[in-house]
C-alpha cells in the first residue's frame, strides 16, 4: 500500500519513468510506467488468493478426513468430486462455476419462489468458489499425507486420556499436520496467487486483466505483460519469504516420511 501512495501520489516515480528512453519496437518504459496500474488491483488479486486459500483449506481438511476413514456414503462421492477437479482445467471449472451457480439459484427462484437478485452476486464469489475447491482437490492430498504421518503414540496417548475423536483431531493431529504440511501449502499459495490471473474471464479486473487493458490502450501488449509478470515474481518471493519465517517460528523438523510423501507440488 505504502508502495501505490509513493508511486501515484508523488511525483518522482513518473519524473524517473520519463527517463528511461521510449523505443519503438520495445519500451522499457511502457514496462515500468504500468506497475503503478498494476498495483492499483494488487488488492483484488490477494483478495481471491487468501479467500480462495481459506476456504480451499478448509474443503482440503474435509477431504482429507473423508478419504482417510473412508465413509460408505461420502467417500464414493468424495473421490469421484475430487477426480473430476484435478481431471480438468481450473478455466472450465471457473466457467462452470461462473455460469452453473446463477443458472441453479434459477432453477431454485422458478421452483420454490425464493426473492433474490442473482444478478447481485458479485463475479468474485464464483471466482473464489472456483478457486477454492480447485485447491482443496490438491491441497487434500497433502493435508492427508500430513495426519497420517503424524505420531501414532500421540495420538494414542490422546485417545487413552479420554479425548473424543473430535478432541485429538483438535488438539494433537491438526496441530501436528500442519507444521508437517506448511512447506507445501506455502507452495500451493503461490500457485494460486499466479491462477487468480484466470479470474479476467469471469469479468473481474485484477493484475492480469489490468495489464490487458492497458496493453489494449497503446498496443504495447509485450511490455505490459513484462509489467504484470514482475509484478507476481515479486509477490512470489514475498510470500515464499513469508512462508520460510513461519517455518523457523514454527521450528519445523519434518519427518523423513513426510518428506517422501507431500513434498513437491503434484500439480
């Protein structure tokens, strides 16, 4: 933030873009004059990342759960959902999503009278509903691979204490899972930092939709693509810095079978 005020509020940003000379076939200053823009929608951006990562956590830990007991009703249902997510494109499932929910609220509006404005519903809410369950899909096998690599004593010696399931899940497995799966799901935000670029096509304006536009302005489509794509790279080391302090705040010695079974993105 303190970084949009300084580059659109003062002068000394533009007067050092003025500088850099103007090319004809390539424009480095086309290239440094659109961060600013850019910026201006770095809101939006982590606006889907940490929605999309909130709510992807929580469907990955539901997933999780199921696959490892393994219901009769909900299992089935589970892997086939689960399937279908990392079997086809994010882009189809946010179009599906994009045009799959209004066109069910519909159907729920004709069928039982409910009085709501569908055309409301922001674009956003399809797009992190997309995104989130994209992520849970993958994420699930990680947070999965965590439990189960958690201490069998521990949780043994919870259950012997007189936890319910719910307890040791609470206070012993979760806690434990996730300094085991922190590496990887730092890895996973990146990765849905950089696919919320996907959201331009369901009519929201973030980074990448930005750079579009402004590209679409001056025909100077190469240069702003370059402006977006320093943009993430920058974000990306932010959060991969962000992500090896919670590691050493969390004292993070991950077991050798962990190592073997979650590292790595499997996208």
């Amino acid at each position: 933030m303190s970084f949009i005020i300084l580059t659109t509020g003062l002068s000394w940003y533009d007067k050092l873009v003025e500088k850099i000379p103007e090319g004809q076939l390539f424009s480095w200053r086309a290239v440094f004059d659109a961060i600013p823009d850019l910026l201006g929608h770095l809101p939006t951006t982590l606006g889907l990342t940490l929605a999309g990562a909130f709510f992807g956590l929580i469907l990955a830990l539901v997933f999780a759960i199921v696959k490892i007991n393994r219901p009769k009703v909900l299992y089935p249902i589970q892997a086939v959902f689960v399937s279908f997510l990392r079997g086809t494109p994010i882009l189809v499932q946010l179009m599906l999503t994009y045009y799959g929910i209004p066109l069910f609220l519909k159907f729920l509006k004709l069928k039982y009278g409910f009085d709501w404005n569908i055309n409301a519903i922001p674009a956003s809410v399809f797009a992190v509903t997309a995104f989130a369950f994209n992520e849970a899909a993958y994420t699930s096998e990680t947070i999965r691979a965590a439990i189960q690599a958690v201490n069998v004593g521990e949780i043994e010696a919870a259950r012997s204490l007189g936890m319910t399931s719910f307890q040791v899940y609470r206070r012993v497995i979760i806690p434990n899972a996730a300094v085991i799966a922190t590496p990887t799901l730092i890895n996973s935000l990146i990765g849905l930092t950089k696919g919320t670029s996907l959201a331009f096509n369901a009519g929201i304006v973030e980074m990448f939709a930005q750079a579009q536009i402004l590209g679409g302005s001056d025909y100077r489509y190469f240069e702003r693509y370059i402006s977006v794509a320093l943009v993430y790279w920058v974000i990306s080391i932010i959060i991969e810095q962000i992500g090896r302090l919670i590691e050493k705040k969390m004292a993070i010695d991950t077991p050798k079978i962990s190592q073997d079974t979650i590292t790595g993105d499997i996208r």
